[in-house]
C-alpha cells in the first residue's frame, strides 16, 4: 500500500494533481491533504474526487493516472 496526497492548489488549468508520499514533486506540507493509503493511483483519484471535482495523478508518480 501507498501513501497518496493531492495538491490542494489547483494547476493553472484547474487541475489538482494526486501524489505518491515519496515523489520528488510532493507539495508543501500546508498545501497538501492526505488522501489515505492505496494500492493504486485509481483509489487515490476516487478519494480525491470527494474534495475536488478536477483531479489527476502526477507525472512523475502516478502517470498511470494522468488520464483517469
């Protein structure tokens, strides 16, 4: 299992990007919210779907999820 966080400052296009605990590319820890522990990005983005409407997995960690 996998700590994930999402970003609590969207992108520029309105994006709130999800991360794993251990990526380079981790927010601050006042921007940031803990989504809980997942075996994948897709429990993550569902999770963070509930505070925000437009969500994605980072690039760096979770480019399976860019999409989804």
């Amino acid at each position: 299992m996998t700590s994930y966080y999402v970003n609590k400052l969207a992108q520029e296009n309105g994006d709130h990007e999800v991360h794993e605990s251990e990526c380079s590319y981790m927010p601050a820890a006042g921007n940031r919210f803990y989504l809980g522990e997942f075996s994948s990005c897709q429990g993550a983005l569902w999770e963070a779907r509930k505070r925000y409407s437009q969500v994605k997995g980072c690039y760096h960690c979770s480019r399976e999820c860019l999409t989804s």
